[in-house]
C-alpha cells in the first residue's frame, strides 16, 4: 500500500513541479492593483512552444508599454496566460475557464487554427472576443461575429504568393508539400487553385503529419515530378528541416512558401540550404520604419533574440485590443467586441488592420528572398 | 528514385533500430515498456548538442555525451521508476517512465527553451551518387555507427557473462537468482544499456536531422516501439529488422501511396501485429 | 560442526503459518532426505534456506556462519545450490548455456571448463546435446541438466526439489541413480522428495514434514520400517 502511495506521491510531484511554475507565473500578476484582466490562449508548451512562448513576451511587452504610459482609461491592464500545448481539447477547456471568469474582458489567441476554431463556439456562445493574432484559417473569423483575426487569411496572401511565383520569378511547373492540418490544407488549396489559375502547373503534392521529422521518402517522391521549384505550406521549423534533406538529397532547386517561413529561426536551423526560399512579409524585422526599429530594439533588449512575424502580431493584436477598449470607452465585452469590428486602418507593425464584415484583416505583403542566409527585400534587387 | 528510397529507408532504419533494441532490452529483462524511451533519445540529443556547441565540433565527443547521458538517465528511471516500486502493480513502474518521460521533457523546456536548436552537420560532403540517388557522407557514418552498435551489443548479450545474465533474468529472473545472478544488478545494467543506446540515438539523429527541441523524442520514441513490436519485443534481431523493416515499408508507403498515410502505416504495423502475432516476426511464442 | 544446521525456523505466508518453528540439521558429506505431501511445507523450507522466501523467526546456518534471509545471488557464492521443483531449464538457451549459467559465479574459466568436463563425463546425453535449446530436451533430460547445472558452481551443498517429479518410473530410478553418484563426489545433499519410498532408499538420513511441522526424523533404515511412516507416506498398508 505505502509503495501504491509512494508511485502516486512520486507522479504527483513530477507533475506538480510542472504544472506549479505556470501556476506561479499567474499568481504573480494577480497581485497587481485591480487591474483589467486579458486573457492569452498560447502553446507555451510543446511542438509550438516557441510562438506560443513569442505570444507571450509580445504580449507582455505591450501591456508593459500600455501601462507605463497610464493603462487604458485609467486602469492597468494585466495578463492571464494559458497553456494550450497546441492541443484543440486543451484550448476549448481554456476558453471555458476564460469565458467563466467575470474579471476578464477577452481573449488573445489560439496559435494554430485549429485551436481557434475548436474553441470558437465557446467564446461564441460566451459573449467573449476571440482575437486570434495567426489563425489564417478563412473559415475562423467569418464562423462567429467574436471571432478575429488579424493575420489576413490565405485566401489573401496565396493569390499574392502564386502571382509572385508565377510573374516575378517565372516558375511554371511546382511541387507542393504541405502539413497536414487545418492551416497547411487551407494554405495549399488556395496556393495551387491560384497558381494553376495563372496557367502553372502543379506536378505533386504531398503532405506530412505534425511531429514528423524526416521528409526524405516524400521530398524523394515529389523530386521524380520534376517541378521548377517547390512550395512549402509549412511552418519555419519544419520548413527548416524539409530543406536541410532536400540538401542532403542533393535537390537544388527555388522554394516558395507562406509568411509562415519567414522568421530567423528558418535562418539558423536551415543554414545554405534555406538560400533560394521566396515568400512575403508583411511585418519585415530589418525595415528602417522608427516604430518597426523601436519595437525589434526593445524585444532583442528584453529576451535577447529578434522578434519574428508572429511575435509582431500578438504585439499588434494586444495594441489593437487596448485601442479596442479605448474607442469603446469601456471594458464590457460587447461594447469591446463592436469597436473592434469597427476598425480601421489600425496602423500595426505587421501592416495596417483593418476588418470586414466577417472578422478578417486585410493587409497587404512585401516580397523577400533569402540570399546568402539573410532574409532580403525582393524588390530592391 | 527506389535506391533513393531504400537509402532513406535504411538511414532512418537505423535510428529507429537502436531505439528498439532500447525498448526490447529493457522488455527482456523485465516485462515491461519504457516509455521513457523518446524523451531518452532527446535527451541525448542535447547532450550531444552542448557538448558540439560548447566543447568541441567534435561527433565522437557528442556521441560520448549522448551515450553517458542515456546510461545515467536509464540508470535513473530503474532506481526510481523500478526498484523503488517493486512489488507494486506493473502499471506503477509502466505509469513511472510515461511521468519521466514527461519531466525530462519539461525540465529540457525549461533549462534549453522550446525553440528548435540548430545542430551542424558532420560529414555532410556529397559520397557518391547511386542510380539517381544521393548519398552524403554522413548516411554512411549512422549506418555504420548503427551496425557496429548493433554488433557490439550482440555480441555483449550473447557472448558475454554480463550478456548470459540479462538472458537469463529475462527468461526466468527466479531461476536466475538461484544460480547465484544479480538480478537486481542485471536489471539496472538492461536500462543503462537500453539508456545508452537511446541517448547515442539522439546525437546521430538529430545530427542527421540537424534539428534538436524538446519535443523531438516524441514520435520517433512510439514508432520505434512499433518497431520492435514488429520485430517481437523480446528479441534483440527481431528489433533490428523491425527498425530496418518499418522504416524501408514507410519510405515506400510513402511513394506508392502518400505521405499522409506516412504515420498511418506505421501504426496499422503495431495494432496489426499486436492483434494477430503479438510475439512480432521473431520473438517466441513463450515470451507475450 | 554439520554443514547446515536449521533452528526454529518460522515462514508465513500472509496469515498462513507454512513453517512453524523446524529445526534439522545436514551433516557433510551426507544424503538428507525431506519427505512429505504436497503442501507440507517442503518447498517453502528450500526457498527460505536459498533466501527467496524470507524467515520470520529462526535462524540457518552454513557451515557455521548465519545467512538467515540474506539475498539469494549472496547464499549461492557461499556454496549452497538449490536445483528448483519442475526443473525450471532456461528453455531459449542451449544445454551448453545453461551449463555456463550454473557457473555463473565462478570467476576461473579454467574451473568452469573443467566443471563442464565432469558434467558431460556424469551425463554423456547432455554433451551430445550441448548446442540444442534447453526447451526442446525430454522431460528426463531436463531433469540431468538440471542437476548438472546445479553442480557446475562447486557447491557444498546441493538442494533438490522434487527431482522426480513428472518423470516416467524409468528414468527415476535413473535420475536417483545420478543423485548417489553427485553425492560420492562429495557432495552434501538436501532432497525434498514425495516419493518417499525412493527417497529413503538413496538417503541415509530422513525428516518428514507434515503441514510445517516435522513429525519424524531417524536414520532412512528406521524410517522405511516405521508404521505411521510406512502407512503415510509410503503407500504399504497393513
């Protein structure tokens, strides 16, 4: 019996110690004056860790920045966190918990959109703004009137990406290779339908499971096709990896792909084998904008490394969100969900916002290459 | 393209191999899965990674590092996960290495961070090109490094006294005692093994991936127990071919179907074998 | 000094008392027979001596030294074999493995191969199947291998648990034959036996053990014509 107990102790505590450190964190910002509470949904553990983890110093540095400067009507702001592990089941319990608690008056996140739009009818039925910074999935802000996004969709960037294929680098023939998920799908179709509008073709296409690690047998299969170049619907980890072995498979070829990719991660993890890449931006870390080089200064000072794509866009949607709150002259939720709906031009890092009617931003996109292991304006050849 | 296959297949064969003799040793000598095995293999992999990034760019080095890590940490999971439960339900010990498995994660999260590391290549010059596939230098040096592991470690558990003690505990651990065998000791000494092997596994393959993050271990740690449930989870041949077996069917799955049913062929393999020959291809028919 | 000397020995199990205070003793150099039914408590006494189970209470010595309920790999470096009840051959190793198994404690190869030697000199069956699976050897050739491996660690002191059991008559009288020869080779020996009658024959002295008691014990002689004896255990009426 005492060893049954032993086992259990013994779980509890590995657990615990886990589960503790998070726990600690919220206590800690709980302590504040009255502050208003937002909530973050983010994957600060597992496969997507590390946006989940950008998420939130973003966040953090926003509400830093809006307090400093006397909160928004006159009260602090503070942030909740949650962990949602990238996992769908975890991010529906979290919009529960969230939506229950009377002290918070909305909600940024998830990451992935499939995390959004498995918690989207709880917030939905709630009454509580759902801000999505990345979910470019299309049916995630037109599924509830609470449900933002402010990433544009890729019904709006991949006509942009396959003209860019097709126009300005003059591929014909592409491969694709996709992640297996609501995003990579989404991202494919809408690539592939407007690239082979354009007159192209596509010769494979192939997708892969989140967790995978070796794209060889695939990247192997969809060299027999024979494309001109390849398009990556994949995020800058995996992106990183695919083509790391397509090197080692001695496949030399252009590589097209979301804005997804474009991050320093994709530099360091991928080396020579990421120069060739082509996508679009429409938050570029080494623009000379004052706001732009204000915002990378503070983020590299903070946590010492250079803020990426996503990370500007939970920064903007924390920004956009006070902003929210201060043309509503309130922290009621409706009242923040109908000044958010009548947003416009917001002027965020990553592009102005400005929504439709169905919750989507529109933006517009900067084209960049990757040349000599450096991410470079494509235009400015 | 289908020497290019095999090629993929052999390489990745060869990880999947040394993480399923991890499992199948362990299983020998005492029923039961270490599902520890994944985030051992990761662990490993950051051993290997410090040691390339802060002490030498030298691959031998980090193997080192990656084999004692692996032969600490097995070492580790036996004193607590095992010794410390005898005598307890079975599903203790089987829930202790899942909770490992899940600490090792979280502490390599907290000390390392999430985001993916880059680990160098080694060898990575172009060896020879073979009917239209590639084949860089490196493939050969994990395939190699593999073999010759595999072969040390069959010839410590069949031509060694240290090797006819963790036969027979796995046999009959009671027996075993009588004839005056450390049981105890063999067991500890099946999971530094198994630790070890695992924890060299990471450094090839994160060499070879060029990739190192904490959740890493996590899908190469379940197929390769499919693997050597393919093989039969007792037998340490039947774990080798599972490993070379699986991952040379996936890579062809993979281009006969499509990469999307990738994992799914893995797991029919395991549900499969499990349903029909639970014993796998050479394991006994005494030992499930 | 006799070579094992048991005093008061207590064993449970749970709430069931299997031992209750035994004492008895081996002298060197001899052949002690235990007789009883099943569930006697015989088996029980050979864990405990060899320290798989362990003792409540009472203490065993071997060759004057006390090794009560020390670990089981420690009591066989000291000399004392148990060759365990139904055989209990490693099936997946061949007869020559198991042989090596035997000798596991031995740290002088030269000893193990002349070990082996004798074995194979005591048992020519085995060594003409010294490279077969131990699983695939007839139940009588287990029962060789498993006193052969047995003796291949030098013991002192052998244990036999029920060596005849599920044999055909033919090769019991076999296998007791090969016990008196392991026995002139100086070894002592401890024989846990249900065929009693067989048992007294070989053994010079004799306990009989009823429901973790001993009930009896005298010279195998006095036993063999002892009427309770007789009608228990030995199946003569009358």
């Amino acid at each position: 019996m005492s060893k049954v107990l032993r086992a259990i102790l013994l779980l509890a505590v590995v657990l615990g110690v886990v589960s503790n450190g998070y726990a600690a964190g919220k206590q800690e910002k709980a302590k504040t004056d009255e502050p208003v509470y937002i909530a973050l949904t983010a994957p600060i553990t597992g496969d997507y860790a590390e946006y989940g983890n950008n998420f939130k110093r973003s966040v953090e540095m926003a509400i830093d920045k809006i307090n400093a400067s006397g909160g928004v009507l006159g009260r602090k702001l503070a942030v909740l966190v949650g962990d949602s592990k990238g996992d769908p089941k975890e991010s529906a319990t979290l919009a529960q918990k969230w939506t229950s608690d009377p002290k918070i008056v909305a909600q940024i996140g998830d990451f992935t959109s499939t995390c959004c739009l498995a918690a989207q009818p709880i917030y939905d039925q709630a009454g509580m703004v759902q801000l999505s910074p990345t979910a470019s999935h299309t049916k995630f802000a037109q599924g509830s009137k609470w449900s933002f996004s402010i990433v544009g969709t890729q019904a709006g960037e991949q006509p942009f990406i396959a003209d860019y294929a097709y126009n300005k680098l003059g591929f014909r023939k592409i491969a694709v290779i996709h992640i297996n998920n609501d995003w990579g799908v989404d991202t494919a179709r809408y690539f592939t339908d407007n690239f082979k509008k354009l007159g192209g073709t596509i010769t494979a296409i192939e997708n892969y499971f989140d967790g995978e690690k070796d794209f060889t047998a695939i990247l192997t299969k969809l060299r027999a096709s024979n494309p001109d170049a390849l398009f990556m619907a994949a995020m800058y980890n995996d992106g990183a990896s695919i083509s790391n072995q397509r090197a080692k498979l001695g496949w030399n070829l252009p590589v097209v792909g979301p804005s997804s990719l474009y991050s320093e991660q994709l530099l360091k993890l991928g080396g020579d084998s990421v120069n060739n890449l082509y996508t679009v931006v429409s938050f570029f870390a080494d623009d000379p904008k004052p706001e732009i080089r204000a915002y990378v200064t503070e983020f590299e000072k903070r946590y010492g490394l250079k803020p990426n794509f996503h990370a500007a866009l939970a920064y903007d949607a924390m920004m956009l969100l006070a902003d929210a709150m201060k043309r509503a002259g309130s922290f009621d939720r409706d009242k923040i969900r109908e000044a958010l709906q009548a947003t416009k031009d917001f002027p965020g890092l990553a592009g102005s916002i400005t929504f439709t009617e169905k919750g989507d931003a529109i933006k517009q996109y900067t084209r960049v290459m990757v040349k000599n292991n450096k991410f470079e304006l494509f235009d400015k050849r | 393209m289908i020497v290019q296959q095999l090629i993929n297949g052999i390489t990745q064969g060869s990880i999947f191999a040394l993480l399923a003799i991890s499992f199948a040793v362990i299983y020998g000598v005492l029923r039961l899965v270490n599902f520890a095995t994944g985030a051992t293999y990761m662990m490993g992999a950051f051993a290997g990674w410090l040691t390339v990034r802060y002490i030498s760019q030298n691959i031998f080095l980090a193997m080192l590092a990656g084999l004692c890590t692996g032969w600490s940490i097995g070492f580790l999971i036996e004193k607590v996960a095992i010794k410390s439960l005898r005598g307890v339900a079975r599903i203790a010990s089987l829930i202790c290495t899942i909770g490992f498995s899940i600490f090792m994660i979280e502490i390599a999260t907290v000390i390392f961070g999430a985001e993916t590391k880059a680990m160098p290549s080694f060898f990575n010059e172009k060896a020879f090109t073979l009917g239209g596939a590639t084949v860089v230098w490196y493939q050969l040096f994990l395939i190699g490094t593999a073999v010759t592991i595999l072969l040390l470690l069959q010839i410590l558990i069949f031509k060694t006294k240290a090797g006819l003690a963790i036969r027979t505990v796995s046999l009959d651990f009671k027996t075993a005692g009588l004839m005056g065998i450390n049981v105890d000791r063999t067991i500890s000494l099946a999971f530094s093994l198994g630790g070890a092997t695992a924890g060299i596994a990471g450094v090839l393959g994160s060499v070879y991936y060029n990739i190192v993050n904490p959740t890493m271990g996590n899908l190469q740690g379940l197929k390769s127990f499919s693997a050597a449930v393919f093989g039969g989870l007792t037998s340490i041949p039947g774990a080798i071919l599972g490993g070379y077996l699986l991952a040379i069917v996936e890579n062809f799955g993979v281009q006969i179907v499509s990469g999307g049913y990738r994992d799914i062929i893995g797991f029919v393999i395991l549900v499969g074998f499990l349903l029909f020959r639970p014993r796998g291809l050479l394991g006994k028919k005494t030992s499930l | 000094m006799p070579l094992l000397e048991i005093e008061k020995l207590v064993v449970q199990y749970g709430a069931i008392r299997a031992l209750k205070g035994i004492s008895l003793t081996v002298e060197k150099g001899a052949l002690v027979t235990l007789i009883g039914a099943n569930g006697a408590g015989k088996s029980t006494l050979l864990n405990t001596i060899t320290g798989v189970v362990k003792a409540m209470d009472g203490t065993i010595r071997f060759d004057g030294i006390d090794i009560t309920n020390w670990d089981s790999h420690e009591i066989v470096r000291c000399g004392i074999c148990q060759v365990p009840e139904g055989r209990k051959i490693f099936s997946e190793l061949s007869v020559e493995e198991n042989l090596y198994a035997g000798a596991y404690i031995l740290k002088d190869k030269n000893e193990v191969k002349k070990n082996l030697q004798m074995v194979y000199d005591l048992f020519p069956r085995l060594a003409e199947r010294r490279k077969q699976e131990g699983g695939t050897l007839s139940g009588g050739e287990q029962q060789m291998l498993a006193l052969a491996r047995g003796i291949m660690s030098n013991p002192q002191l052998l244990l036999l648990d029920e060596p005849s059991l599920g044999l055909a008559p033919l090769i019991v009288d076999k296998i007791f034959e090969f016990i008196q020869q392991i026995n002139q080779l100086g070894k002592t020996i401890l024989l846990v036996e249900q065929n009693a009658n067989m048992a007294l024959q070989v053994a010079s002295y004799g306990y009989v053990l009823e429901t973790g008691i001993i009930r009896f014990q005298d010279a195998s002689e006095n036993l063999r014509n002892n009427d309770l004896v007789k009608k228990a255990y030995l199946g003569i009426t009358g």
